[in-house]
C-alpha cells in the first residue's frame, strides 16, 4: 500500500483502532487497524496479530479503489 501511495503521489496511513461491535461478538480477533489513503479512509482490517490486521486492512483499501476504477500505477487516467 505504501508503494501506491509513493507512485501516486498520495499519503498512506494505518492507524489502530477499536474493534467493530459486529465483529468483536464473533470473539476470533484481537486486533483491528484502518487504512487512511489521500484522506479517505477504508473499512477496517482485523486479526490476530498487529500485523495481520494491518495487512488485511491494506488489502481492503487496495481492493475498494481497484473496484471504483481510480486510477493505479502505470495506468492512463
């Protein structure tokens, strides 16, 4: 993610953040982060480890903005 933001000239940030109600009641994950790129923010990612969470968070962000069609490395606008 930090690669994307790089090539397109945007800010990438990951934050902690409390675990989703809906989510906490299932109990499987210990850990949830938000993933911020260009000032929007994409749902958060969740898992067991710190890691995990931000890796799942990055994944969401980056498969949103594939699915809105915006614009991505190497790509004709």
């Amino acid at each position: 993610m930090f690669e994307y933001g790089a090539i397109m000239k945007v800010k990438v940030e990951f934050r902690e953040v409390a675990i989703a109600p809906s989510i906490r009641q299932a109990g499987q994950f210990s850990f949830a982060c938000e993933c911020e790129v260009a000032g929007k923010r994409y749902p958060q990612g969740v898992g067991n480890t710190k890691k995990k969470a931000k890796t799942e968070a990055a994944r969401i962000a980056m498969d949103t903005i594939l699915e809105q069609g915006l614009p991505v490395a190497g790509e004709q606008p």
